[in-house]
C-alpha cells in the first residue's frame, strides 16, 4: 500500500523501462504543454473553461453529463461512491500534509473533523478502512525521513522532510492556457522524479483514467515549462473493511497527449455550443451516474 512511494519493483520499470522509452521515442514539441499557443494545443473556444474531470472523464457515453452540469447548471446528486473516493482522497492528502508541515496529528483528531452531513455513508462502514490507510500513511512517511535522516545527519529539518516526501499534494494550478478552469488541484506530483500522480478510488483499471494525470502533466507543462514524461494513476479499493492499492504507471506518450487533446475539444464543443449531445442506450447508464435522475427521474 505504498501510494505515492514507489516499490522497487516499480522503481526498476521506471529506470529501465519507462525512462529509456521517453528519451528514445520523445514527445513532439506540439504536444508539450508549453506550445499551448498553437495547434492543436491551443483551444478553439477562449469562452469556456472546464475543470480538469469534465474534460478527462469518460463516464457518460456521450458526454451529457458534460452538458447537464455546466449548461443546464444542474447540480450532481453525491453518490456513495463519490462521497467515499472523496473522503478517501482527504485521508490520503490530509496525512501526508501534515507530516510536510511537520505538523502530525492522529487519526482520531483527523476523524472529529469530518462533516458527516456531506458524506452519504455511516461512519462505521468507513471508519477501518480509513484508519487503515491513514495509519499505513504516516509509518511510511516515518519510516522514509528516518531513512534520509540517517543518510544526511547534517541536513536540515527542511531538508529531510523534502527529499523523503518529495511531494506537492493538492497542488493548486490554473489550466487556463489549455481551456481548463483557473484553480485545479493535482493529487501529488513527485518533483524529484517528474512523476504526475492521480488517485483513483477504483477497483478495475480502465484506460481512460490515464486521460486525466496526462491532462495534469501538460498543464504543468504550460504553466512551469518543465517536461512531465511519467503518469501513475493510483488505485485505491477500500470496499467490504479490506484496502488494496495498485499502481498504474506510464509514459505520458503523444498517442495519450492527443487522446486528451480530443475529449478536451469534444467537451468545450458541447458547452461552448449549448448543444445535448442526448442519451445513450438505457443500458449503458449506471444508477449510480450523478446525473441519473435528471436523466431519468
Ligand atoms: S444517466 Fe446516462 S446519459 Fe445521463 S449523464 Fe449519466 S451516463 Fe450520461
């Protein structure tokens, strides 16, 4: 359960895989995030921005989901499901937060502070696995400046905390310069080895949950004009008491770059349009959709 920290075995596939791949095969320089100014970066519609969900998800078969929010201005229904990948996601970013503030705090304190009302879930249902994860969370970070801390014992508190935790988490970036809303937020990025992570509450791996850490990588290319070659979707099950995770590690190649160019322009189309882009087949709709019942009801 090692989230953002790699194992050695992922470690090995990035330095002899990964790695030589990017630098031989390379990204062309169109689809770096810094050409944003240009084709077929650059947006065709300057009046729409989307948050970085919108553009990258695929849940909906025709994108209505797209429409329904931001041209009907529908407000979703919070599913479980959603409601627990978010509290999910708090647990993950608020334990490592506080181990980079140096500031720890136990999970009973972190516990007293969720606001249940916005959580369709009993807290019993939740509790162990987030305790779980959180408890998990903070041995690791524990463990990893105790390392670095032995290996430089004349670095500074600063300096050990940021070689052992070399993680911005909830980064906060605009994604403007790609036709994205003005204050994203990146689940971590792993500035000593480039890595662009996405935290995914899932248990099957898809492939389009590559789309959004690769969106992410190329507004972090626009916006700091570094290059972002590796992706990792992180996948966090925490179904029936038991919490597994598995990684999905990746070059963020130029066939994924032009993929997310697509649904990007797809989406702003629908919006910058007005246009429903209608239902598919009943069947092809989950009950647990966040637009189900303005679909449906
Ligand atoms: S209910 Fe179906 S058509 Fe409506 S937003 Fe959800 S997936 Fe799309």
């Amino acid at each position: 359960m090692l989230l953002y920290f790699l194992s050695d075995i992922e470690h090995k596939y990035l330095l002899h895989q990964l790695l030589p791949t990017a630098r031989e095969v390379g990204v062309s320089k169109e689809l770096r995030g810094w050409s944003w100014y240009q084709p077929p970066l650059k947006p065709y519609y300057d009046n729409v921005k989307l948050p970085m969900y919108a553009a990258s998800s695929k849940y909906c078969p025709t994108n209505r989901d797209v429409y329904l929010r931001n041209v009907e201005k529908v407000y979703p229904r919070l599913s479980t499901k959603v409601a627990l990948g978010k509290m999910f996601h708090g647990v993950v970013s608020d334990c490592l937060q506080a181990f980079l503030q140096q500031q720890p705090i136990d999970f009973e304190g972190w516990w007293q502070k969720i606001r249940w009302a916005e959580i369709p879930e009993k807290p019993e249902n939740v509790r162990e696995p987030s305790k779980k994860v959180w408890e998990f969370m903070s041995k690791l970070c524990e463990a990893k400046l105790a390392e670095v801390s032995s290996r430089q014992p004349y670095a500074s508190k600063y300096d050990v905390v940021a070689s052992a935790l070399p993680f911005l988490i909830e980064h906060k970036i605009s994604g403007e310069l790609l036709g994205l809303s003005g204050v994203l937020s990146i689940d971590c990025y792993d500035y000593l080895r480039a890595i662009m992570f996405d935290l995914k509450m899932a248990r099957e791996q898809e492939e389009w949950y590559r789309l959004s850490p690769v969106g992410y990588a190329m507004v972090f290319e626009s916006v700091h004009e570094v290059p972002v070659d590796i992706c990792c979707v992180v996948y966090l099950n925490a179904e029936n008491g038991r919490v597994s995770v598995h990684k999905d590690l990746f070059f963020a190649s130029d066939e994924l770059r032009q993929w997310w160019i697509e649904e990007r322009d797809k989406k702003l189309e629908i919006v910058a349009e007005g246009r429903d882009p209608g239902k598919p087949t009943r069947s092809q709709c989950k009950e647990w959709c966040m637009f189900f019942d303005a679909c449906y009801g």
